[in-house]
C-alpha cells in the first residue's frame, strides 16, 4: 500500500493513490495540486549514508572505508512532496541526492543482517541536498552543508515493505527541469540495507519512525533558483522539488 | 513521548516544559577545547580552524534521565563526559539576533554529551557518540528567569566526589546568544529543541564502578553512573 500525508481543507489527512488523484481518508478524492504534501510519516532519528555507491564515491575522490559513513539529521531539515528548497544567493554548489529511504516498523538492537529486513516497516523516497560551499573538515559532513531548513526531501508516499519485491534492486533516477541528471540502481550499494540496520543496531537502538537514507549514486549536477527537481525510484513514485532564491524567503 | 524504545526511557515532559527529543550540540566551543588542538587545528586534515559553528546531534536513543547507567563497551577502558550547559528552546528560532535570542530560550538544563574517547575530528563515526544512553540530562529543566546570567555560569565535575574540572560558560567562544543567532541561520529549532553550548577540555573520563557528577549553578546535579556492558 502507498499512503500519504497531506493538508486539505483545514486538516491534516492520510491519503492513498486513486488514478493520478489522491483519495482523502474521509473519501474525498482531490488533484495532487489541491493538497500541501507532508512528508508522510513523523521521522524518528533520520541518519544517512555519505558515500554509499562506488562510483559516487570516485566522483568525489573518497576512499571506501571499512565502516560505513555515517551521519544524523534534524528534524527540522524534513520537507514533503512539492516544497521549495532554499539556495542562498552566492553559493557556487548546490545539489540533490537522490536517495531510497528505509524506514523502521519495530525497535531493532543488536539485529543480524539475516533478520534485518523483518525490522522494515516500508520505503520512500529522499532527496538530501548538500551545499558543498559550507564543507568544512570537522565533523564531517558539517550540518551547514546537510542539515540546512528544507534540505531533506521525503515522500511523495510511504510504501509498506510487503510491496517492495526488492529494495535491493531498484532504479534511481534524478530530472532536472525534466532532462536526466543521475541514475542507479540500490543493487551499487557499498553497504547494502540489511548491512546497514546490522551495523547501526550494534550501538544504537533503532526505533519505529526512525529512517535510514542509503546514500546517492553518482550524477550530482548543481541546481540554480526556479530549477525543478525530480527523483524516481522503481515502485515508490516521483519526488519534486523546486529550488527557491532568498528572495522567496524575505532573505 | 517516550525515546529508546524501553531500553532506556526519558520523560520528555517536564512540567512547564516538553522536550521535543532532539539534542544538538557544540563542539569546540570552549576556548580550552580549540586551545587542546593547538597549531593542528590549521594542518591537514583540518587545513583551518572551524569557521561555522561545529555541531553534532544526539539522537533520542542516547537521551537518559540523571541516574542512568551509561554502558562502556568490551574493549574500551574509558569513555569521556563533556559536560554542558543546554538551552531549552522556547518558541521557534529562524534567523534569531544575538541580542533577542534568549528570548527564544525557555531555560536551561546540564547535558553530559558522553563518548568514546576519539582522536581525529576530520570525520568520526557516530558510534562514538550516538550510542544508547549517552546523553544523560537533567535533572530537571531550569526556567530562563531564575537564570542571571547564562554567559556566566560554573560547571563542576566530580568523579567518584572528587572535583576533576571546573568550567565556566563565560569561556565559550560562541556565548548562548551569538550560538544561537548563529545555528539558527540555517537550521530553525522547535519549542523542546536542546542546543548544549560546548564542553571544556580535557574532558573528564570515567571508567566502569565510577559515578560522575556535573553541577552548575542553579541547574542542579546530574549523576551518571557508569558500568561495563553486559558481555
């Protein structure tokens, strides 16, 4: 099942794909621009992969490491499904990550990867932006570049694992203004799900709510004001986003 | 609102105030701890001191209550306690001014940020510092009025009752209104919102059978005891 989180009408609302529409829980089917999209489901702890696809990795001359890189996110940073992403002005990089999101459906500690995926709750989609501009070499990725208002794009559905045959093996794709930018596919993961949920749960206890973004392959081209982002995975839908000038933001 | 999914539980309601379960911190932000580092703060991998502030975030795994025990993992003889002064944040904060930002503030609170102790800050794991347990805070939420002045209160650190440092907020190099105003140019923080203001270096260390305490003024003292993990 797909579902969605969605302000209509004075309310907040779970909703589910109907056509190329939503369904509203009270029944009510509107258009996707009638709705403000959230993202759809409250996360937890949002932790993600720096570095997780070979050959982003190269693009960035990084040296795999034995353990994964890993980094935290606020909850602050989380965006829904058709929001604007602020680009300061006079930044030189700005770019998207297209990345599938694991999300968690039972508290997983000290977890073996055979059992992993038992701890899934479902997928979506994530687009983690990153302004290079702000690297600094302490800690890491710096929450200037990752952890910016905006910057982490999640939705447009939340899709229960049950229908995702294999998260190990889907496509990603990134549009910019409609031409292809990036591709991949889950299968190029240096550490792949079941890894990953095994490595963390060793130390921290993962909680439902609490969502893991695997990393981005390689093609990140930077985005300007007015650019409109759009990040497919096989089987989870398409994620929009449109970059925003300060201006918008009374900046 | 519960954090730790019943291995370990912090009420986040403290009457008058919720946390919200997200902690963010300082690093380096003590003049001590910048000093610690000397000239390797400007060679590789670091190439240059920190210009913007240098954070970090606890997730709600390690938020404990005063008295949890914190874990020491086989093989690591000690862990460090950088002892801290947090802002409890009010009302939403985007783009607050040094001179306003302590109206954003709802009070204070002692955060023990724990961790394995780490030599390079170019690119940690988060398993030093992210571990279950490993933000104990408390013991009770401070209300900002009953505080005088936040840029000038002392820290003391006992192990086992014995003083190991004393701190002062007076020494941050980012003092709580230029932090803020800072942190939130590019990240708004939520009513509940921990922001803890950085720790002095060295940092104390505490090995299994040790309690730590940390006292400030007015805040109170938060105890964490400290034992090995269960093999």
């Amino acid at each position: 099942m797909m579902r969605a989180r969605v302000a209509y009408a004075g309310a907040v609302h779970d909703a589910t794909p109907e056509r190329e529409d939503l369904r509203l829980a009270d029944g009510r089917v509107v258009t996707e621009e009638q709705v403000v999209w959230l993202p759809p489901f409250e996360p937890g702890t949002v932790i993600a992969l720096g570095l997780n696809y070979a050959d982003h990795a190269k693009e960035l001359a990084f040296k795999a490491e034995d353990e994964p890189l890993v980094f935290l996110k606020g909850r602050g940073t989380v965006l829904g499904h058709r929001g604007a992403t602020r680009r300061p002005s006079g930044v030189k990089f700005m770019h998207y990550e297209c990345e599938l999101a694991v999300v968690i459906g039972r508290p997983a500690r000290q977890v073996a990867r055979s059992q992993a995926l038992t701890h899934v709750a479902g997928y979506c989609i994530a687009n983690d932006y990153a302004i290079r501009d702000y690297l600094e070499n302490w800690y890491r990725p710096n929450l200037r570049v990752k952890n910016r208002d905006g910057g982490t794009v999640l939705g447009p559905w939340f899709v229960d694992a049950t229908d995702v045959a294999d998260a190990g093996n889907l496509g990603l794709r990134t549009f910019v203004n409609g031409n292809l930018t990036q591709t991949g596919n889950t299968r190029d993961l240096i550490f792949d799900i079941p890894s990953l949920i095994e490595y963390l749960s060793a130390f921290m206890t993962l909680s439902p709510g609490d969502v893991i973004l695997t990393g981005t392959p390689e093609g990140v081209v930077n985005v300007m004001p007015g650019d409109v982002v759009t990040c497919e995975i096989d089987g989870l839908g398409r994620l929009v986003n449109t970059i925003a000038a300060d201006d918008e933001f009374g900046r | 609102m519960q954090a730790g999914a019943g291995c370990f539980s912090i009420p986040f309601d403290v009457p008058p105030y919720r946390l919200s379960g997200a902690v963010y911190g300082a690093l380096l932000n003590h003049r001590s701890a910048l000093a610690a580092l000397g000239e390797a703060a400007s060679r590789p991998p670091y190439g240059a001191p920190p210009r913007a502030p240098v954070l970090y975030i606890k997730p709600r795994n390690t938020l404990a209550v005063s008295g949890s025990v914190v874990r020491i993992p086989a093989g690591t003889p000690e862990l460090e306690v950088g002892a801290c002064v947090g802002l409890v944040i009010g009302r939403t904060a985007c783009r607050v001014s040094e001179s306003r930002a302590l109206d954003y503030v709802a009070g204070y609170l002692i955060v023990a940020d724990v961790s394995i102790p780490h030599s390079s800050y170019y690119r940690p794991s988060i398993r030093f510092k992210a571990r279950d347990g490993y933000c104990p805070l408390g013991p009770a939420v401070t209300a900002r009025a009953a505080v005088a002045n936040p840029d000038a209160l002392t820290l003391r650190t006992y192990v086992d009752g014995a003083l190991v440092q004393t701190a002062s907020t007076a020494d941050l190099i980012r003092p709580a209104g230029r932090l803020l105003a800072d942190v939130t140019e590019f990240m708004t923080l939520a009513p509940g919102d921990v922001l803890a203001l950085g720790a002095a270096a060295p940092a104390p260390r505490a090995s299994s059978g040790r309690t730590v305490s940390i006292e400030a003024d007015g805040l109170g003292s938060l105890r964490v005891p400290f034992m090995d993990a269960p093999a």
